[in-house]
C-alpha cells in the first residue's frame, strides 16, 4: 500500500463529536496550559532574580521549569487548535515534530531528575566538598549534557520512527505517540524503532535506579544527624524531589506498563492527559509549597 502519511498526514483521535463539549475541552486544556505557563515562568523569573536562590539546586530547579513549559508546549496548544477548529487533521511534518519535541523534553526530564538526585545526594553525604564538586563550572557542564542527550535521544526516536511506512492514518491517541504510530507501520522497519523504545525503557530504568540508590544512601547519611532538627532540614530540601520522581514514574508505569490493547479506550485517554498535563503544572507548586527558600524569595518579590 502507499504511504498514506506522506501526502495527507494524520487523523488524530477526538475528544468528542459535539461541538459543545469540544469547546469544553478547549476551555479546559486553555486553563492548565496558562497555569502550567505561569507557574513554571515564575519560577524561572523567581530563581534569577533572587541571588539567594542562585545554588546547584535551584539552578536544575530552573531548567526542569524550562523543560515543563516545553514538554506540555508540544502536545496542548495543537490539541486545542483542533477542538477549537472542530478538525483532527495533523500534518505529517507537524507529526514529526511533535514527536521530537515529546521525547526530547520528556526524556530531558529523566535525565535531569537523575542529576539532581545527584546533587542532592553530594549536599548530604559529601556536604563539606559540595562547593568543590558542584561548582558552576560542573553544574553548566551536567545541564548540558541534559539537554544535548535529550535533543538526540528525540531525533533518534523521531528517525526511527518515521523511516517507516504507514498503512493508516488514523491515531488512536489525541496526539501523535510513538506507540500508537508504530501499530499503523506496514513495513518491518518499525522493528527499529522498536528496539530503541526497549533501549530508551532501559535507559529510564537505570535512571530511576541511580535515584534510589542515591536517597538509599541520603537516608542513612540524614539517619548519622544527632539533631532532630538538622534530619528535618536535609529532608525537606530532598522531599520535593523525591515527590516529582515519584510522580512521574508513577503515572510513566500507568500508562505504558500496562498489557498492550487492540483497541483504544477512554481510560488510554485519560492517562495520556495525566502524562502529559499533571507533572509539568504541578511541579512548581510542588518544590515551593514547603520550601522555606522559596516562599522567602516569593515574599521579598511581592514586597
């Protein structure tokens, strides 16, 4: 059969076919895309204008909000073209597109979590060599390995995916996912791309290893403090952290540990909204919510 894609792009999967709930849709994605925007901005805003808050920390807290505000930049606004347009239709280079920057901001996101798992782990084991280890220097170097591995992991998966040739175009997804374009393939080529899927799932778990072994030893290092209170200070600059891995991984295993299906359903829907919405617009509140830092820095701005 012919490449289908190639001329008339792709059909994404619709939210509804009444114009009325469309609308509700757009409305809806439009209130969480502004404050995933807004939220992540202020804390881009926040950490550079507050000298206090010019540490390792705060310096990767600020490129994760970069990373947010394009990770969720890649997939809604489309999204809510298309219910306010009451249209499905992609193109097949905006496709391509949209898969590069889905995988290179979500895969920019796991290897910069590991990084701060890193830091975190120096500033509790090692804290009287923290400043040696995580001067300016290494921390500029390690956000840009964060970014350079994320751009080529998503050309590499962008080129694995589209080598190949699609019998359908027809999206069971409300945005163009790799795994839902793979089950269009026609050619054997898609068992590429497979592949690298596996070696990109390998790459994730080993990611999330590190980070646990990391807080194995941050919990016996805070477990040495005598202070009650000294526990309670190394904790609650690792908390944050800690709750933003754990939801990501949790909602990552959701949606793609489960047995594969035939058909679409509402509840695949539904963890691919939470995938892509909850982690980017909740992570600011979730690092400002009880960091004393923060909320400090937040007050001396309002003021």
């Amino acid at each position: 059969m012919p490449n289908l894609t190639s001329n008339s792009g792709f059909l994404l999967l619709e939210f509804s076919q009444v114009q009325e709930l469309q609308i509700l849709h757009f409305s809806l994605f439009l209130a969480v895309y502004l404050i995933t925007l807004l939220g992540n901005l202020f804390t881009i805003i926040l950490i550079t204008l507050d000298h206090h808050l010019h540490t390792p920390m705060y310096f990767f807290l600020m490129n994760l909000a970069m990373i947010d505000i394009g990770s969720i930049s890649a997939i809604v606004p489309r999204s809510m073209l298309n219910s306010l347009m009451n249209k499905s239709f992609i193109s097949y280079s905006e496709c391509a597109i949209q898969v590069f920057l889905f995988f290179f901001f979500d895969s920019s996101e796991i290897f910069l979590l590991t990084v701060m798992a890193y830091d975190r782990h120096v500033a509790i084991c090692n804290p009287l060599q923290y400043e040696a280890i995580m001067n300016n220097g290494a921390c500029i170097e390690m956000a840009v390995i964060v970014w350079v591995a994320g751009f080529l992991h998503g050309i590499l998966h962008t080129s694995g995916t589209f080598s190949t040739t699609f019998c359908s175009n027809k999206v069971d997804q409300f945005f163009c996912e790799i795994p839902k374009l793979l089950k269009l393939s026609c050619s054997d080529l898609y068992l590429v791309e497979a592949v690298l899927l596996v070696v990109s799932s390998s790459l994730g778990m080993g990611c999330c290893i590190f980070i646990v072994t990391s807080y194995v030893w941050i919990f016996r290092a805070v477990l040495q403090i005598p202070s009650v209170q000294g526990r309670q200070k190394a904790l609650s600059t690792c908390l944050p952290h800690l709750i933003v891995v754990s939801l990501l991984v949790c909602i990552a295993v959701f949606v793609y540990a489960r047995p594969p299906s035939n058909s679409s359903s509402d509840l695949d829907l539904a963890l691919a909204m939470m995938y892509v919405i909850i982690p980017p617009m909740m992570n600011p509140f979730i690092y400002s919510i009880r960091n004393k830092e923060f909320q400090n820095a937040l007050c001396k701005f309002l003021n």
